[in-house]
C-alpha cells in the first residue's frame, strides 16, 4: 500500500450524477477521498 508523505498528497475525485434536483437546483455530488 502506498503511504503519501503529505495529506492530501494523493486524492482521487468522481462526481454522482443523475440525483434529484434539490430545492436550489443542485444534482450532482461531488466526492473526494484522501
């Protein structure tokens, strides 16, 4: 397993699309791991 020397030195994004529209008309979640 690889160990990053800094936080946030590796992360790795993807997008959740095809949700319900909220109130505010936002559909898409954004996530991010580190």
């Amino acid at each position: 397993m690889f160990v990053p020397e800094w936080k946030w030195d590796s992360i790795a994004m993807d997008f959740v699309r095809g949700l319900p529209r909220t109130s505010k008309g936002h559909d898409v979640i954004w996530v991010v791991v580190d």
